[in-house]
C-alpha cells in the first residue's frame, strides 16, 4: 500500500566530532521517505523554496519516492537549520534554525495521494497535521511524530490530534513530559488512554519499547561501533517503521515486531554517514542483513 | 558446581522517592550471593563487626549461602552506608561511609572453598581480588567486578587482575573510563584485549551487551512499573549471571546468553524493594517467568 509522509524538508549544516557538512538535503519528511522507499511507495508532502534544486528532487527520485505533493515557493528560500554535536550524540546544541518557506507551509495533498491507506505526520504544528487528517476522505493507517515544542505550545491540539491517530513515535523524554510520569511503563499507558493504538518510545542508542493495549515489544538498537552523525536517526526509524506497516498492509502483533526491527536498523544506517548519504543506495539486502544480524545477537528461547 | 563470591557486606541506610529504610542489609557479596542461592551453592567471603547478628546471618543461610567464610572482627563495627536516589535511579548521592572492619579486610578462603569452580570477585581493591585468586591451587572459572575508583587509583593491579580472569562486569561509563574509549564496541574491544575472555556491560534499565572474540549477545532489561530502590542490582546481575554460570559449568555461548537473560532477570526483582527483601523470598518459579516474559517481549525470527 501506499504512505502518505508529511514532514519537513531542510537543508542542514552540521558538525559533529567526525567531520562537517554544509547545507546538506535533510528534514524529517527526507530521512522518513528515502527509507520507506525501501519497503512500499512514499509520497511525500513538504515545501521549499527555489534554492531547492532538480539535483535535490533527484535525490528523493531515486529512492522511488513519490514528489508531487513537494511545493514549491516561488523566490523562496528552504528551511535552513545549524547544528552542532560533541561526544554525546544524545545531545546537540542548534546554532541556527531559519524557518523561511516553512513558517507558512500550509500541507495541501494532491489528489492522487488521497487514496492511499497510510500515513505517516512528522513532527509539525499540530494544527496542520489536523488539516491534513481532514483532507482524506477515509482516514488512513496514521502515525505521527511531535516534540516538546507543541508539548508544551499547542497541548489542546496536539490531543486532538492523538485521538485520531494509530500510532505516536516519541522520544522517552517527551513521552515523560506528555504524560507527567517519570517511569516509562506508566508514560507510556497514560499516553495510549490519550487515544493512539500504539506507542513507539524511541531511546535512540538504547532501542525502542513498544505498547499497545495488552502487548509490548523491546527492541534493541543495532550496535555501531561508528557514528557519524545521528542527525535523523528518529525520523528513519518512524519511516522504516510506518514504510514496513504500509508493505504489510496491517497492524498485527507480528508485523509491529517486524516493524520495529526494520524501523530500528534502518536508523543505524543513518547514523553511520553524514545527511541523507547512507540512505541513498541503501540496498534491501543490506536491511535484512542487519535485520538477521539483530535477530542473532538478541535473540533467545524460554526456558 | 559451586561459586565462591567474594565482597562487602554492609549495612545501608537507603532513601529513594518511595521511602526510606535504615541500616538494612547490604552490600555486593549479600546481593551476589543471596541471587546465586537461586541457581548454585554460593561460598560468601567478607567481614562484619559485632553488630552483623545471628538474625543477619540466618537471612543468608535462609538462601543456601555457605558463610564459613564470612570473618567476625571481634569489637568491631559492619561496614556502613547512607545514600540517597532522586527522581533518576541512575544517580545517587553518597551521604555517608563508614568502612570500618571492611578497611582492613584481607580475604582469607576456608579450606572447603578451595574445590570450588567458580569464583565471582566483587568491587574490593584488585590486589585484595589477586591475594583471592592466588589461595586456590587450581584457578576457578572467575569473573571481577570493579569501579572507577580502582580504575584511577590502583591502574596496575587492576590490569593485572584483568590478565587473570575469564570475565569482567562493568557499567558503561567505567567501560569508557577503563578503555578511554567513547564508543562501547570499541570500549569492549579494548578491554577484551586486556585480558578477559568475555567483557559484560551493564547499563542498568537500558540492559546489558556482552562481548568476546567473535560473539556479542544484548540483553534489554527487564521492564518494571514500579522502581522503589536500585541499590544492589548491579551486584544481583553478577551474582545471578556467574551463580547459573556454575550450575552449567561451563562457558559456552549458549549458557553465556541463559547466563545474560537470568543476570537481568535477578536484577528486576532487587530493584522492587528497598535492601534484599524482594530477595529473601525469591522462587526460582518468579525468576524462570521473568526469563521467559522477556523472551516474548523480544524475540523475533530471522526473516
């Protein structure tokens, strides 16, 4: 089936400890798309400005992703954002961040999207990821992402838009403050009564704990022994993740594990190279060879 | 086979967010060996005051511990602690300690542990670890503890210590410290090169990652709702890990993935009370449905 990714779309300056990069392609409807075209055929939803190149659309092309919802602002300028990294990659500080063409982005879906029987709402005003629930004449498969920023900012609506959606990937430390509960089992119930199916807690090196209504699953991250830069490792996870669900065409027990672990070693090609670098020739093969790998390194039978 | 465990026993004066207790029952050898009585015949060496009484002593016998080895120092006072958990169980502050009997420990075994297969040497100063491994005619099977203050203090007993044991458990900022590398793969590699054949990385409620030369195994911790006092869990992890270590008697990769899984399981059940109650009463029923609820929540097949 198809999947629908609303989201940002950058171009990113960053420096960690392993090197620069400037004005790199980057946002979360980049990193979550690229990698869903791994698994099904995503369609992404954003806005640029005129700075945003054939060479750039080329990029998402290429991956199978589909660009016709990707407007762009005439005499625009696209989304600009700085950061920095130290030894922490848990921790960045933002040097810079230009909203430019995005600051008034308003997501309209082209007609051909609207069919499709996934979506995936990244981390954007939660009042445009409402309008965007509303454009669909049947409401889609829906996950989405969001962050302290709207926690804090816009509470009301982004309860109203829990409510409507399937699935919520967070952060621990936003699921923590979403829900007022320093332990995670107990975040994580308070924000599943707040409406979604099923919440995705990510802890970026430390894995990822799902929980639905009586079911929960663990998975591990992959062990790198090289990070890049982690710039985006959230938003492949939720596109690896959401692009499996939408392959599947379903939301069992069993393909919301396999969803994990595909969301799960899909980040850790990201982290692996600057920007969107790993992503672009990223091989199905290469996927399930750590997919299998994870298994083995992980995996136990009862006693 | 049995395992002789070597370490503190102290009493600890606890508060946490869910309480307070005084002056209970504590310290590495008490949590080790306590678990250990689950899985083998724990030998217990350490060394108490007066005031440690035939009712502390009945708590470990009530666990199948051996205690020939546990020195009364006649006049003497039990080794003291007092600290104090705020909202982050992985951090504590340190209010007080009293090392009393425990600063002139010298760990002498009794003849009848000197058979022993198994030996675990828990966080004491490394040239007290290497006057233990040198008592015994044929060396057991040993696995070490230790902590950042041995690793600035006394760096060259302890790397002689490191070149003589077969395991070593640590957390993940002494593996950095210990290595002077960031990254844990590469952390492990460098304390593999050190010494032992198998390096185990606890990082409490993230879990545990093992490495040796060709073989990682990565255990998630088991999840809890309810964290009332973590003190002693790294203790219980080793003691559960080398306690079902001695029952396979052996060190092969499947008993060192059961020996990861029971570890991590042992270690929930600590952190459920304040001091050793959860343990006092601790059927090896409640542990093997822990095993077998993580292996659940985890496990997933190959593709």
């Amino acid at each position: 089936m198809s999947l629908v990714i609303v989201g940002s779309v950058a171009f990113d300056t960053i420096e960690t400890p392993r090197g620069r990069v400037d004005r790199a392609i980057g946002g979360s409807a980049v990193y979550s798309s690229m990698i869903a075209g791994s698994f099904c055929r995503p369609m992404l939803v954003g806005v640029v400005g005129e700075d945003f190149t054939g060479a750039h659309r080329a990029v998402l092309e290429a991956r199978g992703v589909d660009i016709e919802g990707l407007e762009t602002v005439p005499g625009g300028k696209t989304f600009f954002w700085e950061g920095r990294y130290g030894s922490d990659p848990n921790e960045r500080d933002t040097i810079l961040t230009e909203l430019n063409v995005f600051e008034s982005f308003r997501p309209i879906l082209p007609e051909s999207y609207l069919p499709a029987g996934f979506l995936f709402l990244g981390n954007i005003d939660p009042d445009l990821q409402l309008s965007v629930l509303k454009q669909f004449p049947k409401k889609p498969v829906t996950g989405c992402d969001t962050m302290n920023f709207w926690i804090e900012g816009k509470p009301d609506a982004l309860r109203r838009v829990l409510e409507r959606v399937d699935l919520i990937f967070i952060n621990d430390s936003e699921a923590r403050q979403l829900s007022g509960e320093s332990n995670l089992l107990r975040a994580a119930s308070t924000v599943l009564a707040m409406g979604p199916k099923v919440v995705v807690i990510k802890k970026g090196e430390h894995g990822a704990h799902l929980f639905a209504k009586d079911f929960q699953f663990i998975a591990s991250a992959f062990p790198l022994e090289d990070v890049v830069d982690p710039t985006g490792a959230g938003d492949t996870f939720a596109g690896g993740f959401m692009g499996y669900l939408a392959s599947a065409g379903n939301m069992n027990h069993e393909t919301l594990k396999k969803a994990m672990i595909y969301g799960t070693v899909s980040a850790s090609f990201t982290c692996e190279r600057f920007s969107v670098e790993r992503l672009e020739n990223l091989e199905i093969d290469e996927i399930r060879g750590r997919y299998n790998t994870l298994s083995d390194i992980t995996r136990f039978d009862r006693e």
